[in-house]
C-alpha cells in the first residue's frame, strides 16, 4: 500500500495540472480576443472565399515585397494540391498586390499596420484561419517556405491530409531546413518564376539542437547554416526551425508564437513520445538569394522582426563580407527520400 506521502505528492501533482490547464485556456481564450481585435487592421483587395469548397486544402501566409517569388510558390503549391490562397499584405510598395489581386485562387487583404505588434502576422492570420479555415487542413507558410513530405513527388497534398484524418491525426510538423548555395549569395542572380533550389541546392545535414517546451509540450530546434554561420558564438540565439505548418483548424485554435507553437497544446505533439517515429516534413527554406541583402537592410529600417531584428542584423553583418555559406560538410539536396535517410523527417507508418 502507498504511504501517506505518496497519496499527498499525487494529488498535489493532480491540482498543478489543472491549474495549468486552467492557465492554458485562458491564455488561448486571450489569444483569441486579441485576433478579434486585430482583424480590423486588415482591409479587403479581393475576397473569392465562396470558392472555398468542402474539403479544400488552403494556404495562408504574409507578405511584403514578394513579387519576384510569388510565380514560383504559387505554382510550387497548386501542383502540390493548395486549393485556395488567403494571404494579407503588409502594405508591400512592389507590384506584390496587383500581381496577387489577379490570380483566380488568392483571396487578399491589405494592412498597413504594425507587423510587430500583430505579433509577427499571427493575429492577422488566427483570424482568417477562424473565419474562413475551420473545418479544412490549413498550411500556414511564408512564401520562401516550401513543404516536401513523404511520397511528395507522387502523391498530392490531399493524400496526405486524408492519411492524417483517417489516422485522427490534426497537426503536422516540418522542420525548416535551410537551403544555400556554393559560393557567395550574390553570386548568382534570381530570377522572377525561377525554382530557387537550382541556385540554393545546399544545406546542413546535422549541427542540430532539440530540446522539450514544458509548458506547450512542442520540440524546439536550432541549429544549421545559420546556427553556424550567423550566429557561431551563440547558437542559442539562432531562429527555430521547428513547425506545425499544417493543421486541421477548429474554432478553438490559436497559434501562439509563428508556426512554432499551438493552444490547444495538444496540437504541439507532432512527434512520438515513446521513442518512435511520427509521419513529419521538411519546409524547405529559400531564404538565402542575392535578394537577401536588400531584404535585411529594409528590415532594419522597419525593425518590425522579432528581438529587435536580432535576425537581419546578424544578417547584413556577415553578408557584408560575401561569404560562402557551404562547407565541406554540405548535402546536395536530391529529394525528400534523402532527407528521410539522413533523419531530417519520415514517412513514419504512412505507406
């Protein structure tokens, strides 16, 4: 039989977790007011949201001064199986709106306001994906963010989403894999509806660091090109890579900080807890062209990104020199099977 102190320690575990759980709710039920609020920052372009039907996959992202990507990720992810774009601009003075405004499958609004202060877009994005995304898997991405997951090369988007509701699966994670070239980023030129991984074709197979959020329950990944290059003397100070890109959004669904977390906290386990092997992705990541030099040197004048545009400043200082971010140790992406051997993501039980 137990003692007394055992029965004692029990039940005073029993009633931290429910107060945590009550921290939990409360804290989602803010996030969602807050997105209530924040909504009517965004103004209307265009909205074909009557197109959306039952069973439709959508994307949903934020932008400012894309317009050279958008050719590209637009047509990287019809012919993956997105159904329907919803995507707010932040108030881009590039053709960015004009071009987005034509296209018979995006939906668009435009803001002026803070990036900052809607916390990095997700408030704007928690209340598209409220209104307009309950009911339907919901892939949030930036658009220098490209999802490669199991048997991707033959099997549409919707296999996958048909898989993960058959399972009673509702969220999906994808690490951010950082794509780079050999050679100076300058080097070689971008060009508008071009797939970028033909210049960015590199990345870092390992110099990984994976710690457990105890509060949210979700992995948290650092680490790679970036890790080593921009952030060399203290890698904790790197992005996290680690995302749940796609979710089957209910009404109670908020996320908490960019992609890398989710109240309810369940959503966050997108990894086995008993020492096996969840079905997972890669987003690969085409942050790093020649237009990457422009592109910190606005952010540094906005300062809208987060811990002061720690990111850009880190940035501009070593593109400064031209580096050459590839190193003897670099793969050579070939394809998602790759990433799968070398323990990057996996196909898990999906067969």
């Amino acid at each position: 039989m137990r003692d007394e102190n055992e029965v004692e320690v029990e039940q005073g575990f029993r009633v931290l977790s429910l107060i945590e759980r009550y921290r939990l709710r409360l804290e989602r039920k803010r996030k969602q007011l807050r997105f209530v609020r924040k909504s009517r920052e965004l103004r209307r372009v265009v909205n074909r949201t009557s197109d959306i039907r039952a069973g439709d996959v959508l994307l949903f992202s934020v932008l400012r001064n894309e317009r050279i990507r958008l050719p590209y990720f637009l047509e990287y992810y019809r012919n993956l199986g997105i159904n329907h774009f919803l995507m707010v601009d932040n108030d881009s003075d590039d053709d960015s709106r004009k071009y987005l405004g034509e296209q018979p499958d995006v939906s668009l609004w435009h803001t002026t306001h803070s990036y900052k202060q809607s916390r990095f877009g997700v408030d704007w994005l928690n209340a598209l994906q409220y209104r307009y995304g309950t009911g339907h898997w919901n892939l949030v991405v930036d658009v220098d963010e490209f999802l490669v997951y199991p048997f991707c090369d033959s099997r549409p988007l919707r296999a996958l989403t048909d898989w993960l509701d058959a399972s009673g699966v509702r969220s999906f994670g994808a690490m951010l894999l950082d794509m780079y070239p050999k050679g100076p980023i300058d080097e070689k030129e971008y060009k508008e509806g071009q797939n970028p991984f033909e210049i960015a074709e590199y990345f870092d197979a390992g110099n990984y660091m994976i710690s457990r959020n105890p509060k949210y329950r979700n992995l948290w990944i650092q680490g790679g090109v970036r890790a080593r290059v921009f952030f060399p003397n203290d890698p904790r100070k790197a992005p996290a890579l680690n995302k749940i890109p796609l979710v089957k959004w209910r009404r109670g669904n908020v996320y908490v900080s960019s992609t890398h977390t989710l109240l309810p906290r369940g959503l966050n386990l997108v990894y086995d807890e008993s020492g096996g092997e969840k079905t997972s992705g890669c987003l690969l990541h085409a942050k790093f062209l020649h237009t990457l030099r422009a592109k910190s040197e606005e952010e540094l004048k906005r300062r809208q990104h987060y811990g002061n545009s720690r990111e850009y400043r880190a940035y501009k200082q070593v593109l400064e020199k031209s580096p050459d971010l590839w190193c003897p140790e670099s793969e050579k992406y070939i394809n998602w099977r790759q990433l799968e051997i070398l323990g990057l993501m996996s196909k898990g039980n999906w067969v």
